[in-house]
C-alpha cells in the first residue's frame, strides 16, 4: 500500500475514520438470487454515479484514512469504468476487493484487473450442482461460466476466495459444496448463511433453514474441518451462522459509523448496505463530501455513542459489546429502528424470531414460491 495520508485536521474525537469503503457501483444484475440483500425498490433508484464521481468519493476516502475498497453491486461487472476505477483505487493505496457473480467476467478481464491493481476477487455460487444454482440464481448458464472463472482467478495468481449464501434449498448441500470447492482448489470459503435483509426478508420464510437443519450442517463442516486438517489441506472454511438461533445479537457493522461507509449506485452513503431501508434521511456524495458526511450528518450521527439507547439495551452490561445489535432488524422485526435487537432473549419483540424459527420447523415452500430479485418484481413493491 503506498502514501498514508495523515489524518486531516477537524476529525471529532471518538469518531475514527471510514476504514472501510464499499462502492456499490450499480444495482444492475443478471442475477435474480432471491437472498439479495439490496433494496426492494432498486429499480428505481435514479442515476448511477458517474465515473468522475466515483473518482472523487475514493479519493475523499482515501484522505480520511479509508484503507479497504470493496467493488460490489448489484454485479460491479456490468460497469465499463470497473478497470479504471480499480487503478484509480490502486493508485490511491487502497486494499481493493471485487466481489462478484462472475457472471460478465472473462479470463481477459481477471489479468486486466490484476494488471490495474486489483487485490482480491470473491466469486459467489449458489450452490454445489448446476440445477439448484442456476435456479436460485435465475439464469441457465451461471453455474458453469462460475466455474470457468474461479478456476481464471486462482490461474491469474489470485487466492481463489468462494461465497455460498446458505439457506433451506442448499443447506442440505454443505458435504458437496465443500467438495466442491475443494477440487477446485479454493483458499477461501465462506459459508454464509443468509442474512434476513432487502429481498431476503421478503423471502424470510421460504429461506430460513430449520433448527435441525443448521444443525446437521454445522457437523457436517466440522466433521469436514477434521478431514482437511489430517489431509494437510490449507482451504479455510468459514461457516456464519444465523444470528436468528442466536440469543445475543451481532454488534452489527461493528457498531453504527464506526467503520464502514457504503455508497449506493446513486450517491447514498449509508452505514451500512442495508441502512436505505431506515426512515432516516441519509446524506448523498452529490451533494456533500464524505468528510462531512462521516462526522456531521445526521444520518451517521443518528445512531453514534449510546444515548439513543431504550431498555433494555440502556441499562445492559453487554451495550458497548453489541451495540444493541442491528438497526435496520430491529426497524424490520418491531418497526422501531430504536429498539432493541429482536435477536436479543431481552428484547421485548424477541417473540418475533422465536415465531420465525417455529415457522422454519414448518415450512414447506419450494423455490417456484420465492419472489425472485429483478426489475419487474422491484417494480410491483414500489407501487405496492
Ligand atoms: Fe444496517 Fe445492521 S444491517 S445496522
């Protein structure tokens, strides 16, 4: 990494820098993952950033002390200026990561970006056989271009870095998933289980696995843990589980405008990639510079320090620990982006996960049932 900034002066004690940047560079996507975390009304979101613009909210970044660059989406792919905001980005001295799909990336593109500065590439699949993949991922021919270009990132010199959203449809899966991986030679795989945001909420009861479920596969990955450790295999799993089966919540994005900043296709900047969904105004970088919108937009301020707190998160002794959890659940689940995570035992809504994990036991819906992230569906929630 070269030329740290120093640290600009102005910059409000106890409020350090947006280490991490994402760019989501566009909502586009030739995917239609049910799972997607982004807005529901994506397609209506207006103008895409251009170029220039982009440019300038890195270097913003950048001179805040901004170190880690995700390039995400939607499919970052489908923008012609990726490359050039790579360089740009490496230049800069950013730790860049692209994260796709695969989908539009050609073995031209994977050495183009390596020769522009690119760090790190992270392919996501949806499952480990062609027919479940391609119908979660709504798209015929995704499983074996994935496969292609897996392989082109690990030749290119890359770490080969895999992403497997888990859910009820491909939990039963993890052995061969695993295997998978496996002979491809991955470095890296996550195993994320699904995250109940944007369309995945929408689709929370076709997607939660049972109780039962995520049991089995957590031996499974142990049990596949052990054979890679005696086989001398050097492929790290790493399996996240769902905080709904968990009794404490996550100290989400490690605490609200603490680290990450995200900046939407149109300019939002947000705390978080889901934050969009919150009835709080966020600031865009049309109109104002990251600086300003890091330390004193409302927005950013809004859930900063504790003093927002209600019971039972005011008086609890694990605040500073999670933070009370996630806004944007908790906005999701009771209604109130103030309240306390749901996934909390002493949240007074958590009934609420308790309901969606009996639903989970029961639930019997296949994938035909599950409303599929595209423009049209995106189109019906905002008329509805
Ligand atoms: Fe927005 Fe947790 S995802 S605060």
């Amino acid at each position: 990494m070269n030329g740290h900034h120093a640290m600009p002066a102005g910059d409000r004690p106890g409020i350090g820098p947006p280490l991490w940047l994402l760019a989501e560079l566009t909502y586009r996507c030739p995917l239609q993952c049910p799972y997607c975390s982004n807005p529901l009304d994506f397609a209506q979101t207006e103008q895409e950033l251009t170029t220039e613009e982009w440019v300038r909210v890195l270097r913003q970044g950048r001179e805040m002390g901004a170190a880690q660059l995700g390039f995400s989406g939607g499919e970052p792919l489908v923008r012609p200026d990726l490359p050039e905001l790579i360089a740009e980005a490496r230049q800069l001295g950013y730790y860049t990561n692209l994260i796709t799909s695969g989908l539009g990336l050609t073995e031209a593109k994977v050495k183009a970006f390596r020769d522009a500065g690119l760090d790190h590439i992270q392919v996501s699949f949806q499952a480990s056989d062609p027919e479940l993949n391609n119908a979660v991922a709504g798209s015929r021919k995704a499983f074996d271009q994935k496969l292609a270009m897996a392989r082109a990132v690990k030749e290119a010199g890359y770490p080969m870095v895999l992403n497997f959203v888990i859910h009820r449809h491909n939990i039963h899966q993890m052995g061969d998933i695993i295997s998978l991986c496996e002979r491809l030679g991955a470095d890296y795989v996550e195993l994320a289980t699904c995250q109940y945001y944007g369309w995945a909420f929408q689709n929370r009861e076709g997607l939660m696995p049972s109780k039962a479920q995520l049991q089995t596969a957590e031996a499974e990955v142990n049990a596949y843990r052990e054979r890679l450790a005696e086989s001398g295999s050097a492929m790290k799993l790493i399996f996240v589980t769902p905080d709904y089966y968990e009794e404490r919540p996550k100290a989400c994005m490690n605490g609200w405008g603490s680290l990450f900043l995200t900046v939407a296709p149109d300019g939002a900047a947000l705390p978080c990639h889901s934050a969009r969904l919150l009835p709080i105004e966020f600031p865009n970088v049309r109109e104002s510079s990251l600086h300003s919108i890091w330390y004193d937009s409302p927005g950013f301020n809004h859930y900063r320090g504790d003093s927002w707190m209600p019971e039972p998160c005011r008086s609890c002794d694990e605040k500073d620990k999670d933070f009370g959890g996630c806004r944007c659940q908790a906005y999701l689940l009771t209604g109130n982006a103030d309240n306390a995570d749901p996934v909390c035992s002493k949240s007074p809504h958590h009934d609420r996960i308790l309901a969606a994990r009996k639903a989970a036991d029961h639930a019997t819906a296949g994938l035909e049932e599950l409303t599929y992230r595209n423009a049209n569906n995106s189109r019906l929630f905002f008329r509805g």
